[in-house]
C-alpha cells in the first residue's frame, strides 16, 4: 500500500490539468449534432492535458526515455482522432479510426514484444473475430474493411499490454496494472462506441464511452510513473 499511495501523491498535482479539462467536458456537454472547432478542442483537451503531464514528468526527473516518448506520441494521435470524431458523422469516422489505430500501435511498441504469450494473444484474435462477425452485417463500404484493422491493431495493444504484467521485474509494480487496466478499459470502451455507432443506440452510451476513454488513456498515460530506460532491456534481453 505504501508504495501505492507515494506514487499516486507524486503524480497526483501534474493530473489536475487532466481532471479539470475530464470535467469541462461533461459540464459543457456540447451537442454532437452541431460539431465545432471548439467541441473539438474541449473534447480532446483532456487527453492533451495528459501529454502534458508525460512531458512535466519527464522534466522534473530531467529524463525522458524511449517508453514516455511513444506513450506520448499515442496521446497525440489520439487527440487527432478525437478531432476527426467530431465530425465523424460528416464523413471523417475512418480518419479518426486510422488516428486511433496508429495510436494502439505506438503503445503496444511501447509495452514491447517480449514475453510473447502466443496463447493470450490467440485467444483476443478469436474474440476479435467474434466480434467482427457480429458487427459484421451492420457495416457498410470501407468500414467493412476498416474495422478488420482496426480490431487488429487494438487488440495487439491489449495483447501486449496484459503480456507485459507477466514480466517478473513488474509483478510490484502498480503502474503495470494501470497499464492492463487501461487496455481493457479502452476495449470496452471501443466495443460500446461501435455497438451503438454500427448496430443499436444504447442509452448514455456517449457519457460512457467518453468516460471510459478518458479512463483509460490517464491508466496507460501512468504506466509511465515508474518505467524507466533500464525497464526497457528486458525488451531486448
């Protein structure tokens, strides 16, 4: 517990930035039928905010290695993505799926490929399929391909991101729980937003996907607390 608490007391002034910014959006709650430049900046400044906090942790411990810098640039596409998704229904959903794809490859080279696991990551790529051929009769044109992809893509980040929980060097480690954490949470997250987007509405589905999707950006965003260029050689060992 102790080193739980020090590390949440550590990083907990950077993430008011982000817990400002989480709140904003839901006290505003701008329509999605009338999207803007300014919708489009109060939804992805959250996840901005948390960019920031990779780059203020960086500097007060005066290094910034190889793991903070690909999670911080999954955090900038994913702020594009948030951008394309606000105007999604006027054609740019695919342009934000492909800003969110490239985000989940940047984090899984980030979580790293070793240990591999092959029977963890067959067994998402068996409920990815499931769930492709569920959605699959409710998808039209490109996004018939698109999703295919993109399921790909996600499910490798949460592969890699659960793998890495197994390495033994992080079994005391409360970061790589954020990790895991994240990744499941983004998931689903993903998984409502395209039920109700492709299949049937869902009530409150928009309070909970973005509620989740802010939660599981900031639990990735912390595996960055106690990773350091020396976490990294496990990697290549």
């Amino acid at each position: 517990m102790v080193p739980v608490f020090n590390g949440v007391k550590s990083v907990g002034p950077k993430l008011i930035p982000f817990l400002k910014t989480f709140c904003i959006y839901f006290v505003l709650w701008l329509p999605t039928s009338n999207p803007s430049w300014i919708s489009a900046l109060v939804k992805c400044l959250p996840v901005l905010s948390l960019a920031f906090f990779v780059l203020a942790h960086g500097f007060s411990l005066g290094t910034f290695p190889p793991y903070s810098r690909k999670i911080l640039s999954g955090l900038l596409f994913s702020a594009l993505g948030d951008v394309f998704l606000t105007w999604g229904d006027q054609g740019f959903f695919i342009h934000g799926m492909l800003m969110f794809g490239i985000s989940h490859i940047l984090y899984s080279w980030a979580f790293g490929f070793r240990p591999l696991r092959l029977g963890l990551a067959l067994s998402i790529l068996v409920l990815g399929a499931v769930y492709y051929v569920a959605v699959y009769s409710y998808l039209q044109g490109p996004m018939v391909y698109a999703l295919v992809g993109y399921v790909l893509v996600l499910g490798a980040m949460s592969w890699r991101a659960i793998a890495r929980a197994g390495v033994s060097r992080y079994n005391q480690s409360w970061s790589h729980g954020c990790t895991v954490a994240g990744a499941v949470i983004f998931v689903a997250s993903d998984l409502i937003l395209s039920i109700d987007r492709f299949c049937f509405a869902l009530p409150y589905a928009r309070a909970i996907v973005m509620s989740s999707y802010y939660i599981a950006q900031m639990l990735i965003t912390l595996s960055i607390v106690e990773h350091s260029d020396q976490d990294s050689l496990w990697k290549r060992n």
